[in-house]
C-alpha cells in the first residue's frame, strides 16, 4: 500500500493568488503610466546633449560612458549630441534639449547605474530603471548597466512636437477711457503746472512727460530722453517705447559722463554663489561674476577684462564700466 501524503503549506491559497495578481496588475499601470508621461515629455524636446565627462567621474568619456550612452539614444531615433558640439539652435536656446546625467550606484560587488534627463532649468523629465552588472571590468560593467538602464526607452515612441509658441501680444481697449477724458473738466488755476501733458481724442492720443532729468552728457551733446507715443483706435492701441540707456542712478552720480549703449547678446544663466552669482552663457563659460551690496537688485561685477557694476532698471538688467574713459551701459539678458 502506497501512501500519498500532500503537504498544505506547499500549495498556494486562494488568498495568495490574488495578492500576486493585484500586485501584476498595479505593476502594469505603473508602468504604462511612466511610458505614457515619458512619451508626452519627452516628444517636447528636440535634443538630448550628452555631456562629455559625467559627475563622479575624474576624465572625459571614462569607461565610454559617454559614448556608449550617445550610441544607444541614437539608435532609439533619438537626436543625440555631445555638450560641447551644439547645433546652432540649441546654442541659442538651451531648453530645446535634455540633459543627460548619469547617477553611479555603484557598490564594491556590482556597478549600478541610474540615467536621468534634465530639462534647462535642472528639472528631472524622466528617470531610467536602474541598470546592473557584476561584470569586474569597469568598461564592460558600466556598458552592461547602461544598457539594461536605457532599455526604458524601448516602450517610448518618441517623435517631436515642438511647443507652441505663447501669444506676447497685449490688446489694450481705451474706448471708454477716452471717453471720459473728453469730458472732463480743466483744471483750476491755482494748481501747480502740470509736468505731464496729454492730448486725446477718439483716433490719437500723445503723451509727454515734461518732468526735468538731470543731464547725462556734456554741453553740446544729446539729453536722453523718453518718449512714448500711443495710437488710440475703438479696439486697440499700440506702443513705440524709447528708453534711455543710462539709468537715473548713472545720472544721477555723473553730471558730465560720455557713454555708449550695448544690446543684450544671448541668455546668461545665473548659478548661485555663496557671496552672489556666476552668469554663464550656453557654452557654458562663465561671463561675469556678480557679488551682493547692501542695495537690493545691484551687484558689484566683474568680467574677464571690466570692472564695474550689474543693476536691474525698468524690469531690466545693464552692466556698466568705464572703457577707454567711456562709460559702457550693456544690456543683459539673466534668467535666476
């Protein structure tokens, strides 16, 4: 006689069947969530750049980290370039691209590694599953985590859209303000002179200020001035706004100054210094260095041949300092 004996604890409960289930289809949706938000951002972006040495790591493209990272994205139909080889769009505005950074997990028995895209800003847009080998050559270690770590973009159908450009344009309505400008009364005799005058009607409307400014140039030369000229119509108005180059505290320190006036060339990014900032350009090189004063918005400069001083003015940035005797007034684009 053949006894069967049937051990309970070796055959899954009902109860178990249904936590690996549950756990399957939360594990699903998880995922599709990721590659459906992996897709919708990344498809905003025209460029991944590869930086040629990564964080953590002492010489450039250590191990073909950066090589091997470039290679793959390119084969996944990605537009991959290197940091220090932008395209000229790109050069101009940074944020068309990501990012890549790559997170070393390493422990002492296997290389782990994370691939992170950041967006201009530093803002993580996708995060890659960790990728691990226990391969003892680092080369072929960090290839091997790599690839597992880039296979998250197998499930991504990426394709660019580029965003659509926001409308700068503000439309102004004065109808009924003119209106009422038509019908009000002058002004009685005995208050002072006005230093604004105002002229409105139903199709024009000017404005001048007529309140005195310090001069900002020797005897013979042109005063800086601001004129603002406004065209009414029933439904819009438009604007043609001249500013002076020198700002009133300029003016106001130098009673016989010449200068000359720069326009801004390109973005500068501000990173953040214990005693004030580093403006950097897209390369990036370091532009100007800019500490604090007590004075809020003003900023002792330095660049790599001037000395002088950074200040906001009319929700703008200037840099000024002498050359050649010349007081220099340059606009700056930051973005903190």
């Amino acid at each position: 006689m053949v006894k069967i004996v049937c051990k309970l604890n070796e055959v899954p409960t009902h109860f178990e069947m249904f936590s690996t289930m549950k756990n399957l289809i939360v594990g699903l949706f998880l995922f599709g969530s990721f590659l459906a938000l992996g897709q919708t951002s990344l498809n905003e972006y025209k460029y991944i750049i590869v930086p040629k040495k990564f964080d953590g790591f002492r010489n450039e493209n250590q191990y073909q980290t950066s090589t091997i990272i470039k290679y793959l994205l390119t084969e996944k139909g990605y537009n991959v370039v290197y940091d220090d080889a932008l395209p000229n769009d790109l050069n101009t505005n940074r944020c068309l691209g990501l990012t890549v950074a790559l997170d070393d997990q390493s422990s002492m028995f296997s290389t782990k590694a994370i691939v992170h895209l950041k967006d201009c800003n530093g803002a993580i847009v996708m995060t890659t599953v960790e990728g691990k080998s226990k391969s003892k050559e680092y080369k072929t270690a960090y290839s091997e985590a790599i690839k597992e770590a880039l296979k998250s973009f197998d499930m991504i159908n990426y394709s660019y859209q580029p965003k659509q450009e926001e409308n700068d344009t503000v439309t102004l309505n004065f109808k009924n303000d003119v209106k009422k400008m038509e019908g009000e009364k002058s002004e009685p005799k005995n208050r002072p002179k006005k230093e604004v005058v105002q002229e409105a009607s139903t199709t024009r409307q000017t404005y001048e200020d007529k309140t005195p400014v310090d001069s900002g140039f020797r005897k013979g030369q042109e005063t800086a001035k601001k004129t603002v000229e406004e065209v009414v119509t029933s439904e819009e108005q438009s604007y043609k706004d001249y500013e002076p180059v020198a700002s009133e505290i300029t003016k106001a320190a130098n009673t016989d100054v010449r200068f000359s006036s720069k326009k801004a060339e390109g973005i500068l990014y501000a990173q953040e210094l214990p005693n004030g900032y580093q403006l950097v350009d897209s390369t990036p090189k370091i532009k100007l260095t800019i500490h604090n004063t007590s004075m809020k918005d003003y900023y002792l400069a330095k660049s790599e041949n001037q000395n002088g001083v950074v200040y906001l003015n009319n929700e703008k940035w200037f840099f000024e300092y002498y050359e050649d005797g010349t007081l220099i007034v340059e606009e700056l684009n930051i973005r903190f």
